[in-house]
C-alpha cells in the first residue's frame, strides 16, 4: 500500500475589506470578510516541497483587494464569482476554486432627519453571507452560488407549543402550549441560476420574507417553523431551487419563582446558553437540478 | 507584621434574565444580563470558613430574577437600584452593593408595514449599560447611577485628518488630511441626580447626540471628536455631571494597490484587528460633585 | 413542482457533561462537551407539525448525561458509539445517529512532587475530538469513527523556507529561506476498525508524532510538513485509514526595525491575526476503504 | 459652569510582539501582548484638535517593537519598566505611563526524550500578566509593578463543603458538604520593591504555592481558600505587599439522574455557563505601603 494526497484546499482567509465608493460626495461602503481556496492538482508541493504550481495565499490576498477596485462590488455574489474565476484563470494547476464572503452592514447616521453623506453606523444585526464555487476552466466551466445570512436572532414571547412528542425512559421534558421560542438563524440559499436577478434586491425580499413568516406562523415546533420560512422563500422566487437552515434552539426556561410565592405566568425567563437544541434542514423543489460541489466544504450543513 | 482581608466583594454574575410584559396582546420585552456585587464585612467567612454572614449568590440570583416580576424593568437603572437596595437591606454584614446590568435591544418584526404583536428580532447593535452603586443604609444612603453604552460601531470616510503632531525617532506615520476614522465606542455617563428623568427616553436622546456629532464634526484627532460629543451631551442633558468614553481607534490602512498598477485613492482599506489605537477620556462639567463610588470596579476607565 | 424536505437532522448540542470517577480516593476526571444529532425521515414534525416522530432534544441530553454513568467514559469514542447506538434504538424514525465529543484535559495539581488525589488543573492546549457517525439498525448497522484534535497550536523559529512559488502580476511576496511558521492545528483521523485499539493511548501516540514530525521536518511549505505529519501517523497507525488537515498559517511578519536604525535578523515579529493562510489537505493510504457518511456534517474540512 | 477635560490617557493596545532570541542554535520566544498608555496633559488635543503634544499611537507600537530588541525581555516586568519610563521619556506632555502585558507561554516540543531546540507548542494554560505604572519624571519618579496571572482552571473533585451561610425569603440552595469546587482564577500581586528579585522564578513560585494551596486546603468557601492561598504567597514571598483575586465560582451541578432509575453519588455534573458566582478578595499585609496608582485602570477588582 501507498500514502497519497486526498482531497485539498489553499487559500487566504479572512481578509478584511471595506471599500468605499466615493465617486460623489454621497459615499457607499461594503464591509466584507473575504475567504479564497483554490483547489487542484497541488501533490508536488505536498510531497516533494516543490512550489513550483503554488500561488501564494499572500497573492490571493492582493488579488481579493486589487478586484474591490478592478471589478467593484456591485454585490457580494458577483464580486465572488470574478474573484473565483480569477483565481482559477491565474493558476494552471487548480481545478477550482471557492470564495467565502460576509458583509457587514452599514446604516447612515441620520442628522435632521436624513441619512449622512459620509458618517454611518454598523446595523451590527445579522452578517450576509455568500459562498460562489467554480469548478473547471473554460467553455465548460460550472459556477454555484449560494447566498445566505446568519445570527438574525429572532423570538417570539407566544403563538409556539411544543406537545405530543414521542417519549422514552430518559424523557421528563413537559408537554407545553404556550413557550418563548428563539433561534439565531443561519440560512444559506442555492441559485438554480442568477439571471436577471438583483442580488442585493433579492437579499432584503428574502430576508423579510424569513422574519414576516417567523412571526406570523403559530409554530408546533422549530421544525414546522423552518419548514414554512424555506416554503414561503421558495414560492416567491422562482430561481431559488434550495434552502439549508441551521437554527439552534435557544432556550428560554420559565424561571420559579412559585418558590418565594411570586406568580410567573410566562414573564420571567432565563435565557440558557448551553446546550441548547440545533435543528437543521433543507427545503428544496422536488425538481432541483443537482447541486454539485455548491455545498462542498460549507460549515454548518447537513 | 499581620496578614489581613482588604477590599472585596462578592456576587452573582452574568444572569441572563428576560422579562416579558404580557398585560395586553402587544407584548414587551427586555433582555438584561445582570450581575450583582455585595461588599461590606465578610471577614469572618474569609479568615474563618464562617458563612453566617453570607448570603449565598444563589440567593443573589433568585432576588434578581424576583425583582424583575415584582418590581418590574420600568427602566434598568430604576430596576439596579431597587435590587442593589433591597441587597444591602437583606444582608446585615453589607456595607453597600453593586448592580451592573447590560441590556440587548429588541424590535418588532415588520409585517405588512406594522411591529408585530409578539415576534422581535435583536437590533443586535450597541449594548446599553448601567452600574448602580449603593453605599450605606438608611437615612445616610448614598446611590451612584451610570448609564451607557458599549459597541456603538462608527465610522467616517472622509471628514477625518491627522496632523502636526509630535514625532520622535521612532515615529513612521504619516501625515494625512483625509482618512477613514472608525471606532467601537463606549460610553458611560453619571447622573447627578435622575429626578424627573424618563431614563429610557434620555438614553435615545443621549445616542442621537452622541451619533449626530460624530457625524457632523470635522475630526482632527479621535480626541478632538471624543471631547465634542461629550460636551454635546453634557450641553444637552443638565443632570449628567460627566461622561466618560473608552474607543478602540479601529485603524483601515489604504491597502497599495499602486504595486500592481491598481489607482486606489481612498477606495480600498484593510481593515485591521490589532494592535487599535485606544483613546479614553472624561469630559465633565467644573463644577460636577465628587464622583464617590461611582466608578470603584467599573471595568474599562481610568 | 412541488416543495419538500431535504436532507435533515436534529439534537442537543454541546452538553457540558463532566464525569468524576470516584471508585477510590484517587478520582479520575473526565470533562467532555457533547453534541447529538438524529437523521431520519422527520419529515412529520416539519410539514405537518406532529411531533410523534420525535424525541425531544431534552431527552437527548438526559440520555447523554445518563450514559456518562450507565456506560461510562472509557475513551470518547466508546461513549460516542454506545450513544449514538442507543439514540438509533430509541427512536423508530431516525435512520442514524452523530455524536460529536469534544474533550478539555486536565492535569494533577503537583504537590510535593506527585499529583494530589482530587485537585486538578485544565491542561488547556489542544482540545481532543471524536464524531462518531452510525447508519442503519440491527444486522446491517454502520459506525464511523474519527478521533482527532484542535487547537494545537506550534511554532518553529527557523528550520522553514517558502521559494520556489508561482508568481502573477499581483504577487510581491519575497522569497524567504528562514521564517518562521506557526499554526493551529485541527487534525481528524478516521479509523478503518478499532478492534483491540486502546483509544487512549492511541491518542496519545499519533499526537506525539505530529508533534516531532513538525518540529524535525526541515519545510518548504505547510503543504510538505502537513503530508509528512500524516504519512508519518499512517506507517505508525495501521488500523487509521486516513487523515485529514485544517491548518491556519499564522503569520509571523518581521518587524521593520531598519527604519530606526536597530537590526532585526529574525528576532522581533508580529503576530499577525488576520488574514491567515488556510492549508487543508488529506493524507490516505491508497487501498483505503471508502468513507461513507464518516465526514458528513465534520466542519472544516474539503 | 464650564465643561472641561477630566482624566484620561491614550496608547496603542495589543501590540503582538514575538520575540526569538537566537544566539545560539538554541532559540528562546517570549510571547507577549503590549498596552501601552500614556497620561498627562493633553488638552489641546482634546480641546483644541491641536496635536503637537501628542505622540503619535503608531510611534507607541513602534517603541513597543524596537525596544524588545534594544532592552530585550529578561522578564515582562522588565520590559514594561523600562518601556513606560521611555515613553515618558519621549513626550514632554505626559505625566506618567501604564504599560500591561500579557504573556502567552511555550514549551518546547519534546523529541526523544528531550526539547527540541528550536519548535515549540503553546503551553495554553493561564497568561501570565504585568502591569506597570509610572508616575512623573526624574529623580521623583514613582514606579508600581504588578505581577498577575489570569485563567488558572482549577477544580478540586471534593473535600469542599458550603454551610451554615444566611438565608431570606429568596434562599432555595441547599447546604452541602461535599461539591465540585472550580474557577479560573485571576491574580494579581503587588511588589513593595522587586530588588534583587528573579522575576521568572517568582512568577513560576507564586504560580506553584497557589496551586498547592488550593490542592490541600480544605475549602469551606471559596472566600476561605482564596484567602488561604493570598497568605501563603504572601508569607513566601517578603516584597510581595498584596495580592488581589478575581475568581469566578464555574459552578457544577449534580445531574439528576435518579428521575430514570440511576444513581448519581458526585458522579456526574453539569458545567454550567451563566450565571456564575464571582468572588474578588484582597489578601495585604497590615503594614502595606499606599498602593498609590498601582490598581488604576487594571480591569477586574475592586
């Protein structure tokens, strides 16, 4: 028997970005987290030290920050797909590539009523996320895009039950009809196809879509929950073929106050940090297409 | 030579209580992580294994949770002082309490263009703060409040210079009339007295003033900015004696782009992590009263 | 077209379980992190919102709890597969299981020179890891397991070049021959059978070879020194099928000392934070069996 | 009334600086992370935007960076005495300086039996910190060192007990005589002089007679060990004037297993993460010198 190379990736992670569009005195600014990985046939330089087919992640560095300005960052998926086949384009030995982006959000401050041209605020609430996978070169090159959020931390203090669960030796949990439920949501959403789409557009529809039927869909479970939030995403668009959601359940236990003889109706609460439920699952049209390598080396998923 | 017990205190820390008000269909919540500290003459549990003087923190943490139904979270600052009171009235030994609480904002989710009855979702922007500090009992208590806030992220993209200032051998840094200033500040101001103060109310306004300056001020220095906004505040608020802020300079080097023949004036930064400038300063009125305990153990402030 | 349920899976994660073995006076400790999860057809609880399918993930942590005393902890692993084994039993609809273990070791307190009975202090370097994956029931049952660990964090101060390398119109990079290389290793080995392997030791054993196979590898690239450190735990492990890397380059920059005059010959650098390169990679025998669902769900890896 | 500066300072926090010394083929690191402040009267950058007195926080780290070449780093201690006396030094502003630092440790890696020379892995248990505060110039100037510890994880399986404490209408906890007693303990020491004293050794002594104390003492609350342990540093050590705790209680609570049939006699717990009780005790000498500005802005004590 031989040892060999197996499955493999490089790349730089994490650089920071914020670039500034100040064409006019009016300035826009994108905030991003920017993970490069090339993939390919690299054994020369794990096995024999020979770097020879190596584009240093230090390069990938300076090709994230120089393409903020070359191609601009009209959305973070199309950013990611340039830098993608970019990468793959300046490395003869990669076979593909992925490029991991957060965006962190930025409001104006407002002054008498209306937004600063050039002060702003982190909105500090979820990070938008995008992962665009390249695979091959060329006229046939294929290109995965999903986009996603995560921690949009969501509650509703009521309209949640939780009963006729199945029950074992180790069960004591209470049935309930009436309890706090809270999750930090992660989401990540595959584009059958980005034709035509806005994609910073489809990123507040979808957004809203996840929070209006949060809140307004009595939940039997997270499950139940998670499940209408990916239906609802996929009935209004179209070229959306799947939806994977991460959601840990955040517990929020009654706190007993019946001890010191103060009544709790579901007033008091404390909010546990560990364990707590992780509740993941995907909602997909019966007739997506196959998602290749999309998911390959994303966190989170099943 | 002996070998005695000095300053000490002891508490419960971090209890993550959430407090829903639940009188009408339209729900209300805080979200409060709260710790509490007693200190006094615990000496015969420290030199002794004598617990007769110690109120366990376990009790400690159940007191704070009551007192959130019982007295209710009007505002944090009315609820830290009512639960740093009633610590001191129940434990003989206590010679005064500390009550440091942090509070997460909620918002309504929108559908149809309205909050929702009972779904939120985390602003997930600053933290607001208090510390309440009680010294005494009886007649002769004395009752110190701060309120603030920590991680409100800013940011300035131009409107920011950093010149003529004082070089040594060691100095490299450039001068610059136009620079991308951002900071993580906190902000911590006591009140004087808090008689007919809507202290939620104040906390917005106090955060409008603090974010409106930032914005419309030409900065010079981070120092410069730091010392306007605190006399905006203290101009706009009578019964606030200082103010004092800690803020990370959180630096975004112009990436060189010019190396690979890429323009980038002013486009594209790094945004870095360490080492961050870190300004602190106080701004307080001449005449403000002595500021007693207001600050024993308050973590962050000269 | 219609909408359904994809690929899913649910439980308790991080259970904080420690476990004292209290049999003599000398205790044994062992202090573990625990996450379940159940994969099946659930798709009752998410489209219909009845719960009869699914045991609570309350009861996944009672039983995980339970199990650290029913079966006890010899090896992670042991615990993880009668877990994961128990949790398929108890639940008709699951059609497999994962357990995640994370371990923090802990040492004897020293004292008089040998370790004191009862009193322990954390080891605090890496944490030790296994995920244990089962698939099916009865006869026909699955079990995967990958022992493995995080957070070893190494260095060397010489002994690693970086030449040689690719190079494009946005590379800069200088050609090194004496740097420094450092990272935090994550590193997960999966067994082709554990018949008769002491788990324990094993760990021990394939830790200790990465170890002095990093610090007696003359580099040329993290690349070369990751394959080298896992051929070397392939020819000492026969029973490991393979081995996989995830390995931050934590850069080390020389510090510009030159500028004020003072030498710098690689001895003053800083630590830089981010971005870092990432280097993942497997080394596998080349008859290796196929792994099936062992690295479904593992983060951080190709 | 006016509105004026009050106290304040300004510095570069979190300087990563790495130091190899590589003399011979046998290399030594020193891991450090440097604060720098300084304070005195810089009102007309406060008031004025005028930077002339200020130098600049980049000159701070450049200092930082140089001088762990020119005054090298036989201890932290030493390097932070002599790096906040030059800062003073450098601005004719300022009126003193604080410098902290906190120092990561390694171990060398063992191969055959013995440490390599020149790779290493991080020891990961407890920082070791300094604190050195420096007030005016010349002959008067006045100098305070601190030497600390933080995150020491300690637990002991018994011989610990809480009884016989005070109760009110809020106590539910049971008295026990048999717990898991844990924390992760931060410690800092105050030196009356540091003359003819091995700082290394020091740090390494007071480290092992903490260790020990909190092995063999019997504990009836963490306030009685903590207090133990502070005179047993203290009677060990002459020059050592004070010695200040932060100890969080990480409290572990029995699972209760009876509710399925199973015994748990101290057997298994679960760790919990918040709340947690927090103990802060001084243990001094009754003849201690002022401690002056030593504690000033050292986060975490009373």
């Amino acid at each position: 028997m031989g040892i060999v190379l197996g499955s493999n990736q490089y790349g730089k992670a994490e650089n920071r970005i914020v670039r500034i569009v100040r064409d006019t005195q009016r300035h826009e600014i994108r905030d991003l987290n920017v993970s490069t990985a090339l993939r390919g046939d690299f054994s020369r330089a794990h096995t024999q030290g020979d770097q020879a087919d190596v584009l240093p992640t230090d390069s990938q560095k300076n090709t994230a920050f120089a393409l903020a300005k070359e191609v601009g960052i009209s959305s973070p998926e199309e950013y990611a797909v340039a830098l993608a086949r970019h990468l793959v384009d300046a490395v003869p030995a990669a076979s593909g590539a992925q490029v991991q982006v957060q965006e962190y959000a930025w409001d104006r401050i407002p002054v008498d009523g209306a937004g600063h041209d050039h002060s702003f605020v982190r909105r500090g609430t979820e990070t938008r996320t995008t992962v665009v996978t390249v695979d091959g070169r060329g006229e046939g090159q294929r290109c995965w895009v999903l986009s996603g959020l995560t921690d949009l931390v969501v509650l509703k203090s009521t309209g949640s039950e939780f009963r006729g669960f199945l029950k074992d030796r180790y069960t004591t949990l209470a049935e309930t009809d009436d309890r706090v439920m809270a999750t930090a949501l992660t989401a990540r959403w595959r584009w059958s196809d980005t034709e035509g789409v806005d994609l910073d557009e489809a990123y507040a529809a979808v957004r809203s879509v996840l929070l209006s039927t949060f809140a307004t869909t009595y939940s039997r479970a997270l499950q139940e929950t998670l499940f209408a939030m990916g239906s609802a995403v996929l009935e209004a668009h179209p070229q959306i073929a799947e939806i994977r959601f991460s959601a840990p359940n955040k517990h929020h236990f009654d706190y007993d106050l019946g001890r010191f003889g103060v009544e709790n109706d579901g007033e008091v609460f404390h909010a546990a940090d560990r364990p707590y439920g992780l509740i993941e699952a995907t909602v997909t049209r019966d007739d997506a297409d196959e998602p290749g390598q999309a998911w390959t080396a994303v966190p989170g998923f099943v």
